[in-house]
C-alpha cells in the first residue's frame, strides 16, 4: 500500500464510523462498502495530481466530507462530496460516474461541475444577485452542503498557494457569496467558520491580535456558557414565568472584527454585545414583565434600553433589547446584550430576509421571498437520517427564475412563468386591470414564459376587466388560486338572478309556489332554518348545476305541511315529473364515479359535464369551455354550442391514458418584405415549443411576401395555435397584412 494513502484511509474509516452511528437503519458493511467505493473510485481519477501543500489531491474531498458529516448527509450526498472534483478536474465524465454509482450521485456530482463554472465579476451590485443564483442553479440543496463543505477546507488550506493576491481575491469571493449562503441556510457553524478563515487572510495583524484578546476572555466564555442558560431559567422560574425559552451566543471573531469597526472600539471587551442572550416568551406583556425582572436582578446600562416594540425598526423587526454588568462574577465589569421577545417576533426574524440578508445589504424594507426562505428554514431544520434525501429535492429550487420590476426590486417565480404569473406576485390588482405587459421596455405577450433577468413592468387599465380564463398557461399557485377566486365572485348578484328565475318556472309547475323577495319557501329546508345569504346560496348552486331544481323541490316538499304532501300525492303527474328529475339528477351522479379522467388545462382530477356533443363517446377532438362557476363542459370542437361562446374561456382538453396524436396545422402570413422577418417568426416558434414541418414563402410583388408554415403540435393542444397568430400579431403588427389558418391533418 502508497504510504502516502495511510492516514486517509483511516479518515474514512472514521467517516464510516460516524456514519454507522446516525444511519442506525442500513448495514455496516453496506455503508463501508459505499463509501470506500466512491473514495477510492475517485482516489484513482486524481492518482497523479497533488494539492499546492504536496498532500495527494484525495485528501480535499475526504476532509470536505468530514465537514460534511455535521449536517448527517445521506450517503449519495457523501459519495458526491469524495466524486466532486471528478468530473471537473480529471478525464472521467458524469456518464462514467452513471455506470458505477447511482443516478442520485451523477446528477449531484454534475451540478457540483457546473456550480464551478459560476465567476465573481467583483462588482458590488453582481453580489448580492450571484449569492441567489448559485441557490438557483443548485435544484438540491445537497448540491450547496456539498459546495459549502468543499469551500471552507479549500479556505483552511488556502495558506499553501503561493499568491497573496489570489488568497485574497478567494477570501473576498467567499466573504461575498459563499459565507452569505450559509448564512441563509442557518448553518451558522459553517458561515463563521468561512468568516474567519476568510478574516485570516484578508486581515491577518487584526485577526491575530483579537485571537489574543479572545484567549485572555476563554474563561468568561466557558462559564458563560455553561451558567448563563440555568441561571436565568432559575430567576424566571422563580418570579412565576412558565412558557418560555432561553438561547445564548457568543459574538464569532468576525462579527467581533466588524462591531469595532463600526463603533470605532479597539478593545472586544468594549463591546456590550460581545456576549448575548435571547428569551423568548408568549406575549408582549410578559416582554416587558421579563425585562423588569432582570432590570431589577442586574444593573441595566444606560442608553442601551431599546424598545422596538413600541417602535419596531423600518423592516418592523420586534423585540426588547437591554444591557446589564455584574452577570459574570469573573469579570463584573462585562456587559451582556439580552434580547426579549415573543415567539411570533422570533418567527418573523428568522424567516424574513431582512434579518440575515437584505436588510443588512441593500436596507430594503420588504422581504418578498419569505415563503421561500420559510420552506427552506423548515427542510434545514429536519434533516433526519433516511429523509434526508426527499427533504431536500424541493421544487422551489428545480426550476427558479429571478426577475425584476422597472425600480430593480426581484421577484423569485417558478421557471416558465408568465407576466401575469409575475402580475400577481406583486399585487393583485395589477393582474385585476392588466392591460399589457412590457419587458425590457419592450411589448411582450401576456402568456410567454419570462427568463432570468427579465425587467418586466405592467401596463394597467382601470376600466379593463380581468380576464380570468387563461389560467392553464399560469405557474404559480398564488396566480391560480387568485384566479379561481376572481371567478367565484364575478357577477354573483347576476347568478342568483338566474337560479332565481330557474326555481320559479319549476315551481310554477307546482301551482303551490312563489318565490317572493324574502325567499320565504326556503326559509325552512331539512328541518333547519336557513338564513338570508344561505337561501341565496341555493340560488346560485341551482344557476351553476351544483343543485338540480328537482332535488331543491324535494327538500322543500319534505319540510312542508301535511296537507301539501298530500296534494303532491294527488297530483301523480307532478310527483312523477319531479322523480324523473330526480332519478336523471341520480344517474349523472353515478356516471361522475365511471367518467373517462381528462387532462382539462394541464390539470387532472378535475369533475366536468359533458356536452350533447359528447355523451356517446369521448373522443381525442375534445375541448373543455368553462363557466363562470368553475364548472367544465366536454364539447366536441365541431360542436355548435362553440360557435357562440367566448373563446378565452375554452381549455385544452384529452384522455390522460391515450397516446396523443399530431396534427400538421398550416398558416398563412401575407408579410412586408422584411430581412428580419423570418427570424422573428422562428424566434416566436422555438420559444412555444412548436415543431415546424416545413416553410414556403412566394414573393407576391416587391413589398409583401406570403410566408405558409407547416406546424406540428399535439392534437390537444390545437388552441395554441391561436396564440402564436396573437403572437405573431403582436411583434409583426406594422409588418403583418393578413394571417390565416387554413388546414389541419391528422
């Protein structure tokens, strides 16, 4: 055996152990046999290459995983961390990986490749967007821990390389970007380390010198640490405080280095802060009963009594802040920061950016990815063992894009949203009176997918009416959800006009009833008085089909007098008409269980009507048009019922189980004569996704040209092709004469 490879085979013999004692659920010899696997897979790639400190290059990946092993990876995430550099500094390829690993470890070790590739330009206003994009690119925060890991042992050993200036341009880069991630992702252990390796080097005659001041205060920080939590539980305990919590930390060197600087201090033992506790109690009065209990046991300093509860700061952070002497009996003259506030405001200072990243970069007072940074907070704080690995593929990573308003404030969107996806994200009322969208000042169509760095500002009109039936093309479901709400609510005192008017000419066929103003007859229905916004309710459920009239005349006559029933009895003709009502009402119930499932605007599952048009069979040339209710009707698309609706309100429609089919659908441009003109056309092409067949074009005379494209698209999926005239119509309006669609083959 290379003696060289001695002391790091026992470093993974240790990792194994280490592994062995939190994945209690998978053999030992399995988790050996893995990992010696990927190690000496990737002991053999870097055979010949050795680190600028002359170790061979196999020990990086082995010590980033011992780093690694304190957040418990899984073991495809420690196969990735020891194959990391594989792909991007030896000969072997992701395809190489694929053949003796799994999938899981390839597609990490691929991004761990193209997170490399990323550069810092080293211009103050890239930071703070690059630090959100190395996030984005990841897709698994796997990718990030492994990257975090690999990062913070290349800084412990960035001492061997020989330049001064490169040291200290991959100490401000990982200052700038890495340090800042870990931060988001509540791995303090790591962002402090990172802190101070970086400080080191960019700093090393400060560093040194607060190193010497720390160890002289070693002994404050121990009995800090091991009293402070008890004795202030004791003290609350005993002046009757019961729910409550109490953290501590010590001020890393850093964070030390920055306060001086900030303060125009030269000593750590200046800082009132440098020691700090955090109580946090159910309500704001028990705030202030906390902070008069320990105003009362220690000796408060003056001047250092913030209240941000009464005045919470600009970013409506909330909390008490003091600073009181005498807690160390070592040193009676070291002040100690306490921090109280409710679980409410710890919520909100922990998820909000602007406790851990905006507020402190750019002073924004609006945090807008706080879902973001919720989920993210909640999958970093339960990483447990075989979950591990579902936790952490989590789609608000997979597919990101960062886009801006005109006064460059980001707005984080799922991939291949759409303006009115991003209308939403910003207010409500932008997408309620949407007029057009303009991107990059440009006129941009209200469906087409945005991309990362897009400027996007909406145009509105407060005469305009929403238009709420272009849901399927939608991403985010804040905007469907909006969407689905806007159409429970558009014209409601209209629906009950109708249902209305549809229960009086049942129940004129009954001689017995009247609807009058107060809806008196169904005041009284199952034995349960209704009030006044339950009766019109009713009304609307009989306007949208959710309640067939008969079944309401049912409850009706089963909540009347006997005498009434009576007279139902007499008169056969009524009571068989209002059961074959019913007895219809009851077959259409029992057909909803065996219905073909549809795929109805990209959406399964959900209950629909069918049309005349398709009650015998449900065919591939299907379309679904939908109501005001949200209720969905299968036409055939040669139906005649179409002919009159509003198109905007017709979706894609087919069978989920079916292979779906092509069709070859050809559309006539009459253009000027343009260079540019066909490229423009294409661009609108690939951006939809379209296949094209083939192209003709035919001079007409010297200004005009007819373009005829053959496009290929998925039967379902024919309304597309009204939107690619729209769009066509949109970016060609000065240059387009007249548009077409003229055949479709199957």
């Amino acid at each position: 055996m290379d003696e060289r490879y001695i002391k790091i085979d026992a470093k993974v013999d240790a990792i194994v152990k280490k592994v062995s004692l939190y994945m209690r659920n998978l053999n030992f010899e399995y988790i050996k046999s893995e990992i010696f696997k990927a190690y000496l897979y990737s002991r053999d790639a870097h055979e010949w290459q050795n680190r600028l400190s002359g170790d061979p290059y196999i020990i990086h990946p082995v010590e980033a995983t011992e780093i690694l092993l304190d957040l418990n990876p899984d073991i495809y995430t420690i196969q990735a961390c020891l194959l990391h550099d594989v792909i991007e500094d030896t000969l072997k390829t992701s395809d190489d990986i694929k053949k003796e690993f799994w999938d899981e470890v390839a597609f990490l070790c691929e991004w761990l490749a193209k997170l490399s590739k990323i550069r810092y330009k080293w211009e103050e206003r890239d930071v703070w967007s690059l630090r959100k994009m190395v996030v984005a690119m990841a897709e698994d925060l796997r990718v990030i821990f492994v990257k975090l890991s690999d990062r913070l042992h290349n800084m412990r050993t960035l001492v061997h390389h020989p330049r001064k200036d490169k040291r200290e341009k991959i100490a401000l880069e990982t200052l700038n970007i890495f340090s800042p991630i870990a931060d988001r992702l509540w791995l303090y252990h790591i962002k402090n380390s990172l802190d101070e390796e970086c400080f080191k080097i960019l700093n090393p005659t400060e560093y040194k010198k607060l190193k010497k001041e720390l160890k002289d205060l070693e002994p404050q920080r121990k009995a800090f640490v091991k009293n402070v939590k008890e004795e202030i539980t004791i003290l609350l305990n005993k002046n009757g405080l019961k729910n409550f919590e109490v953290d501590y930390r010590v001020k890393s060197i850093y964070s030390i280095h920055k306060k001086l600087l900030k303060k125009w201090l030269t000593q750590a033992n200046e800082l009132f802060d440098l020691f700090g506790i955090r109580i946090i109690v159910e309500n704001e009065s028990d705030c202030y009963r906390v902070l008069g209990i320990i105003h009362n046991t220690w000796t408060p300093l003056p001047k250092r009594f913030k209240d941000y509860i009464a005045l919470p700061k600009p970013n409506w952070y909330k909390s008490l802040h003091t600073s009181i002497m005498w807690l160390f009996e070592a040193n009676r003259k070291q002040a100690t920061e306490i921090q109280i506030k409710t679980y409410k405001m710890k919520e909100y200072s922990d998820l909000w950016v602007a406790a851990h990243f905006e507020y402190k970069e750019k002073g924004s007072n609006i945090a807008t990815d706080i879902d973001w940074v919720k989920e993210l907070k909640e999958l970093v704080n339960n990483i447990q063992d075989s979950d591990f690995v579902w936790s952490l593929k989590v789609d608000f990573f997979k597919d990101r894009i960062y886009v801006f308003t005109p006064k460059w404030d980001h707005i984080n969107l799922p991939s291949w949203s759409t303006p009115i996806d991003f209308a939403y994200a910003v207010h409500t009322e932008l997408w309620n009176h949407i007029s057009i969208a303009k991107v990059n000042d440009s006129v941009y169509p209200l469906d087409k997918e945005l991309h990362n760095w897009d400027i996007v500002e909406i145009v509105i009109d407060k005469n305009k009416k929403p238009n709420p039936f272009r849901i399927w093309f939608v991403k985010t479901i804040k905007a469907k959800n909006r969407i689905k709400a806007t159409l429970k609510k558009e014209d409601q005192e209209l629906h009950r006009e109708r249902g209305k008017e549809i229960m009086s000419k049942y129940l004129e066929k009954t001689w017995l009833w009247k609807i009058d103003k107060d809806l008196t007859i169904l005041k009284t229905l199952d034995w349960k008085n209704l009030n006044m916004e339950e009766r019109l309710l009713l009304l609307e459920q009989i306007w949208d089909f959710s309640m067939p009239p008969a079944a309401l005349i049912k409850k009706i006559v089963k909540g009347s007098p006997l005498h009434v029933r009576e007279k139902f009895a007499i008169e056969n003709w009524i009571w068989d008409w209002i059961k074959k009502e019913i007895y219809s009402q009851n077959s259409d119930e029992e057909t909803k269980v065996t219905k073909t499932n549809l795929i109805i605007g990209w959406e399964s599952g959900l209950d629909y009507k069918l049309c005349y048009c398709s009650r015998r069979k449900i065919t591939n040339d299907i379309v679904a048009h939908i109501n005001n209710k949200w209720v969905f009707t299968i036409h055939r698309r040669n139906c005649k019922v179409l002919a009159d609706v509003n198109k905007d309100r017709l979706l894609p429609a087919y069978i989920d189980w079916e292979t779906p089919e092509s069709l070859i659908m050809n559309i006539k441009l009459v253009v000027k004569n343009k260079i540019w003109i066909l490229k423009e056309i294409s661009d609108i092409i690939y951006n939809m996704w379209i296949n094209i067949e083939s192209i003709n074009t035919k001079k007409l005379w010297n200004l005009h040209t007819e373009i005829s494209l053959w496009l290929s698209i998925f039967d379902y999926d024919y309304l597309l092709i009204d939107r690619f005239v729209d769009r066509v119509k949109s970016h060609l309006r000065e240059s387009l004469l007249s548009s077409e669609i003229l055949k479709v083959w199957k």
